[in-house]
C-alpha cells in the first residue's frame, strides 16, 4: 500500500492527496529517482534505489537511517563526488555533474583541517582559492564566520591545539564563509562526547537563526535528526528507499510529548519489517 505521510506523520489514504498547504517555489535541491552504485573489489553494490527529495531554501533537511542505507552516498553525490547510475540530482534547476563553491561539506572527521594554516588561515584558504574577493575582504568575513562559531581567541592557532569539538567549528565556519547554496553536513557530531555534541547542535541552530542557510545533514541519530531537522526523510536499510518524509517538531517542543512521540514512531517506522513506499506532496 502506497502510503503519504504529512506533518507528524498524518497519514492519508492512498490515492488522496493530503491538505495542500500555499503553493511553495521551486525547490533549492531537487532529487529525482536517484539510484547509487559503487564497486568493490568482489561486488557491484547498490547504495540507493530511485531516492526522491526535494530541499527548498532555507531548510534543514536531514537523511536518516540505519548504516548502509545509503545516506552518506547520497550526501557525495548531491556535492558531485559521483554521479547516479539513474535519475538526476538539480541544484536551482541545473544539473550536478561536479564539485563546486556552491555546495560545501562538513566531514565527520577532525582532521579536514589543514594542519599548517592557523583557524583563520583554514577559513580563508577556500575563499582565495575560488577568489571571492581581495585578500582584505576574504579575511574580515573569515573572522565574522570564526566570531559566529565563538572562535575568536582562536583565529590564530593551529589545528593541532584545538579539541575535536573546536576542529568541526572551525569547519563550519570555513564552509559557511564560502557562502553555499547547501551546507552539507555528514554526520558532523558522531565522534563527539555526547555533552560537546549538543552544544554543538545548539550553536548549529543558532547560526541558523542568524543567517537562514540551507543544510542536507545526515545522521543516525533520531533525536539529533528531530533537534536539528525541520524535515526528515527516513531511508531504509540498503539498499536505501525512501520510507517517508516527515516533518519535525517545533523547536520550542524539543522536550514535549510531541518529540517523543515523533522519535517512537520514526524508530518503529525504520525498524519495520514491512518497507512503504512513501511519499510527501508540497504545495
């Protein structure tokens, strides 16, 4: 039964269509009918199986679901790491055939720092390299995306006298500083304590109060998915489907009977024996 789930994970009937919310423009991101295939050296292995999404400005979208589901497969091909055996990925209505500034990524490792460059040199060094303005100008916005991830103090260090925590900030903030249509974000926090962890989700959210990007990040996590989510879609065990997309709880209901309610369905929805087919409609 082909099922479409709205809002908390409202439910409507197949063939129906749920309530129409105002019209909505074109998505920012636009995922169409993705399958993902890489080789190893003993098999041909399918990532994903015609995945669907559509990610519009300023959202924070998150794809979640057990290892091996695909996810993070998903995450390189939308930067244009590797190219889908079938359907096409969009990115403001043109194609994503290669990397480019438009499209930054935040690894989950430390060590994505380059280790001779100071903070402040790190964020620089892509501006300049994609020449985003005079040496002058790339350094000033450079130290107001290090302010922003409360670094300051630190501009001047070098990577090896930060904690794990302060790397993935400085991250962060070289990857906001290039300005991207999509932040993407591969599980940024899964090597943190968990303490660091949610500050970390904390200030991710507070940098999104100030300035409205729109991320693609990727997690495992179902709570950190419905803390830093406004959307989320749920992908099945490998190969990844989609099971359905749904959207978070407000942020001020973080700790309400909503969330929880929200987190047990979502685990009872990925851990089913049964795979749907589901869908979201907009606009």
């Amino acid at each position: 039964m082909v099922t479409t789930v709205t809002g908390q994970g409202t439910a409507a009937p197949a063939g129906t269509s749920p309530p129409r919310a105002a019209a909505l423009p074109p998505p920012q991101l636009d995922v169409r009918g993705v399958t993902l295939q890489y080789k190893t050296k003993e098999h041909l292995v399918t990532a994903t199986y015609r995945v669907d999404f559509q990610v519009y400005k300023s959202d924070r979208y998150v794809l979640l679901g057990p290892s091996g589901c695909g996810k993070s497969t998903l995450l390189k091909a939308v930067g244009g790491y590797m190219m889908p055996e079938e359907g096409e990925i969009h990115l403001n209505g043109k194609p994503v055939t290669r990397p480019g500034p438009d499209r930054m990524m935040v690894f989950q490792e430390f060590d994505q720092l380059l280790p001779w460059k100071t903070v402040k040199e790190n964020v620089m060094f892509p501006m300049l390299a994609a020449r985003k303005g005079s040496a002058r100008a790339v350094a000033a916005k450079a130290m107001h995306y290090i302010e922003k991830v409360n670094l300051t103090k630190f501009a001047d260090h070098h990577p090896h006298l930060l904690s794990g925590g302060m790397k993935q900030r400085v991250a962060i903030a070289r990857a906001m500083a290039m300005e991207p249509e999509v932040l993407l974000m591969d599980e940024p926090y899964a090597a943190l304590d968990a303490l660091t962890r949610r500050k970390m989700q904390d200030e991710l959210l507070q940098l999104w109060d100030d300035t409205h990007f729109t991320v693609l990040f990727v997690t495992h996590s179902i709570a950190e998915a419905i803390k830093c989510g406004s959307r989320i879609l749920l992908l099945s065990p490998h190969p990844g489907q989609v099971k359905a997309e749904l959207a978070s709880v407000p942020r001020t209901e973080q700790d309400s009977a909503a969330a929880k309610e929200l987190e047990t369905r979502i685990h009872d929805m990925l851990f089913s024996d049964v795979v749907e087919d589901t869908e979201v409609h907009h606009g």
